[in-house]
C-alpha cells in the first residue's frame, strides 16, 4: 500500500519533487525503477523512546547528504494532531 509505506513516499517525493494525493496512493509507482533507486537508500527504524512518548505522536528525520553532512529534524507534534492542528484553509486542501 503505497500511502502508508514512508519509504515509498519519501522516495516518490524525492524524485517528483512534490508529494501530493494522486501519487500517495498510485500503486504503479512502486515499481518505478528510479523510484525503487532512490527507495533502496531510505531507512526506516522504530525508535522505543518515540513509542514511549504517546500519545504525542513525534517523528524524527536524519538525512546525509553527499559531503557526509547529517541533518536532523526532531519534529515533536506531528502536523494535524491536537498539539500541532491544521488550519481550516489546510485542512480544506488536504480533503
């Protein structure tokens, strides 16, 4: 299922540039073979520390670029749930 496998969209969003409905959920992609390229260098790890913080529902992203630098981004409310809400004007373009 394309629109809960991270790896696939995060590989998908990467080579459209753009994330959107049409391509979370578009099966065919993900036999893509550039799409499956760029999805063999993603890796998804549970973390008991972020399991242990529910209800929050907290997320953390590293990327490593080519130079070897390592970016994180420790996102501790996830868009959408009652600690981060969405607007109403972003709730009306995600329906």
């Amino acid at each position: 299922m394309p629109e809960i496998c991270l790896q696939h969209l995060l590989a998908t969003m990467l080579v459209d540039g753009r994330m959107d409905f049409h391509r979370a959920h578009d099966r065919a992609r993900m036999a893509d073979p550039q799409v499956l390229q760029v999805r063999e260098r993603i890796t998804l790890r549970g973390d008991d520390e972020l399991s242990r913080a529910m209800p929050n529902r907290e997320g953390i992203v590293e990327v490593e670029l080519a130079s070897g630098q390592v970016l994180v981004e420790h996102t501790r409310a996830v868009r959408g749930t009652p600690r981060n809400p969405m607007t109403p004007d972003e709730v009306q373009d995600k329906a």
